[in-house]
C-alpha cells in the first residue's frame, strides 16, 4: 500500500543520507549509537527542525536532523509506532 511517504525511497534516502554524516543527538547534544538496534532509546531517528504538524517538509535535508530516538519522541513528533502520549523520559 501506497501512502506513507515514511515508506518511500527518497524518504529512505533521505534516513541514509542523515545517518552517515554520523552527527550527534541535535536536541541533546550526546552522540548516537549508530550501530544499535533501531528499537534503542539512544539509537538513530531522523529528526525534522520544523515539525511535519507545523508545516516541515518531510524530504527537504535541510529540514532533516539526526536525533536519538528517546528525544525524538520526547519532543512530541509522532514517528513510528505510536508514542506514550507523555513523553518525558526518565533517567
Ligand atoms: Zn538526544
């Protein structure tokens, strides 16, 4: 089924692209563990400056960060898998 662009090649693309400039976490700072399975707090997401829900294209790299999973959901944009409605991870 069509219709996730999430799903699509230059999204993929994009995700690749992102990860092998092997940046650090943009929202904490603290470097990614690249190689950790997907599922891992502290493993790789890409991440969108300006939110998809304010407007933030989806392909665009420039709007593209790389951030950990566990900051990414806990700024609040949906990614895969249906979030906790409260995000605030605890250490
Ligand atoms: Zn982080």
């Amino acid at each position: 089924m069509a219709g996730n662009p999430r799903n699509g090649r230059p999204y993929r693309r994009l995700v690749a692209a992102q990860k092998a400039l092997g940046l650090p976490c943009w929202l904490c700072g603290h470097q990614i563990g690249y190689q950790l399975d997907a599922r891992h707090p502290l493993s790789f997401t890409l991440d969108h400056l300006v939110p998809l829900s304010r407007g933030g294209s989806l392909l665009d790299p420039a709007n593209a960060r790389s951030a950990h999973r566990r900051c990414n959901s806990a700024r609040g944009n949906r990614t895969e898998r249906t979030a906790p409605s409260k995000t605030s991870w605890k250490w």
